[in-house]
C-alpha cells in the first residue's frame, strides 16, 4: 500500500479553480487577509481616482510618510495600541492643511518633499527611542497583512466605510470643483472647504491602507488603479468604478502569488499594479482618446454648470 503523502504536500496550485478557493481559504489568516485587503482595496480605488484627477499624486504619497511619523509615535507613547490612532492624528491633520492651500499645493512639491524627509527621519527617531522589536516598524513600513486580526478587520471596515460614505456624500460638488474650480467657486461651490474635506477623507483611506502595503508602497495601490482607470474612461462614475476594481483585483493577485511564493505580499501588489500600468500605457487608445477626451471634460462641465 503506498504512503500517503499529502500532509506532507506543498499547498495546491492547479487547474481545479474550486480546490485553489479552497486552498486560499482554508487558514484564518488568509481569509482576514482578504476581508482587509478588499475593504482597503475599494476605498483607495475610489479616493485615488480624485487624487489622480485632482494631480494630488505627491501630496498622497507624502501623507504616507507623515503617518509613519504618527504611528511611531503612537508606538512611543502606548505601544501597538496608539499605531492607528498615531496615523490618523498625523495624517488628518497634515491632509487639514494640504487642503487649505488649495491649488497652491501643486506649486509645493519642494516643501512637501522636504516635510515628506523629515517625517521619515522622526519615525527614524521614534522607532530608535522605542527600543522595541525593529519588526513593528518594517509592518509600518511595509505592511502586515497575514497579521490582522479580527479586531483590525473590524477598524478597517469602519474607516473604510467612512471613506466611501464621505466621497459618496460630496461627490458632486468635489467633481464640480475638480474640473473647474474657477466656476465652481462662482456657483457658490464652498472649494476650499471641500479641499480640505477631500484630504482629509485622503488622510483616512491612507492610514487604513498602510496596514496591507505600508506607508513606502501605499502609492502604488491609490494611483496606479486610478491612473489606469482615467486612461480608458473620462466619464467618471465607469472611472472610479474601474478603479476600485482594479484595486481589488491587483490585491487578491498580491495576496494568492504570496500565499504560495514566500516573499512579501506588498512586492506583489506593487507590481502587478506597475505591470498592469505599463501595460495600460501601452494598449490604450491613445489616438482616439486625446481626441475626445477634452470635448468629453467640456460636456461634462457644462453639465455640472446647470445641474441645480
């Protein structure tokens, strides 16, 4: 009788797409892993196609270094308690002021790169005063997605559905003033107060994403899905609908590939995304699209202009 080997079988890859399921599933792990990683996945789909539309690519990236800055602190001061509560604090309010400035913040790329440096630096300092284990901040880092717990899951629908429920909420008016903040402003349009909105709402879906992919490698799932989405749509409800899918889908990608080659879950999602981009690049209409593409922003212009 021959032995049975299958306890001692590595984990099944193969034609039988029930059994993959099944596979993926079969550990606790990997289905918080992708619970969370879904709910993060829709959220920056959705917030990164305004971040893309509104040419706040740096500024996003930025408040994720300033989060790292937070949660350190946070670690500092309470341990692992205080990461999110860290992350939020630091990043809403560097989102709070971003937005203040307004169009002004295109012109800031220095300032925001040098704040960008220095919040590294005083995550740096803070993980050096900790004295801990060097592994909590390569998690901030980087991520930790196969170490959420159910309490996390719990954390991130919240702020996730805040995020989407928030964007839902002043869609309108934020796509009026996205498009023309110069006759939105003269309909009485509060624009300023929307772009502080906007990046505060940018400050949450950021915090919440870091636990996937960390603050270095979170820009790659808030741009890339949208930056890939705005190269195929201009209307924007099939934009951020495109985008988050494209977030998700980029997500389980990362998280099946790392179930089964043993490196790092944000490597993966990372490139997939900058694969998926190239290739976008590379198969879009470019003839076609920049043809229609600006009758297409006057259109939807003119239709925000006489919506009550």
């Amino acid at each position: 009788m021959m032995p049975d080997f299958s306890l001692a079988a590595g984990p099944y890859f193969g034609w039988d797409l029930l059994r993959v399921v099944e596979e993926l599933f079969h550990y606790t792990f990997m289905q918080h892993a992708f619970e969370a990683g879904t709910i993060v996945a829709i959220s920056a789909g959705v917030i990164g196609y305004f971040v893309v539309l509104r040419g706040l690519s740096f500024a996003a990236h930025a408040l994720s270094h300033i989060g790292f800055a937070g949660a350190t602190g946070g670690v500092l001061l309470a341990g692992t308690a205080l990461v999110l509560p860290g992350l939020l604090v630091f990043t809403m309010s560097a989102g709070a002021v971003m937005g203040a400035l307004g169009q002004r913040l295109r012109g800031r790329d220095v300032t925001i790169g040098l704040v960008m440096a220095w919040s590294l630096g005083l995550g740096l300092l803070f993980t050096y005063l900790y004295q801990g284990s060097a592994n909590l901040a390569i998690g901030i880092l980087f991520g930790q997605i196969f170490g959420i717990t159910t309490r996390d899951i719990a954390v991130t629908f919240v702020a996730g559905s805040v995020t989407i429920l928030l964007v839902v909420a002043v869609y309108r008016p934020l796509l009026f003033a996205t498009l023309d903040e110069e006759v939105a402003e003269a309909k009485g349009v509060p624009v300023r107060g929307l772009s502080i909105a906007f990046m505060v709402i940018l400050a949450v879906a950021v915090s919440e994403a870091v636990q996937v992919v960390g603050v270095l490698l979170i820009f790659a799932l808030i741009v890339a899905p949208a930056a890939i989405a705005e190269r195929f749509t201009t209307r924007p409800s099939r934009g951020l609908l495109l985008s988050a899918v494209l977030a998700v889908l980029f997500t389980w990608a990362g998280l099946t590939v790392a179930y089964y080659v043993p490196y790092p879950v944000g490597f993966f999602i990372t490139t997939i995304a900058f694969a998926s981009y190239i290739l976008a690049r590379a198969a879009a209409p470019t003839l076609t699209l920049p043809r229609t593409r600006g009758r297409e922003l006057r259109e939807r212009e003119e239709q925000l202009r006489h919506s009550p």
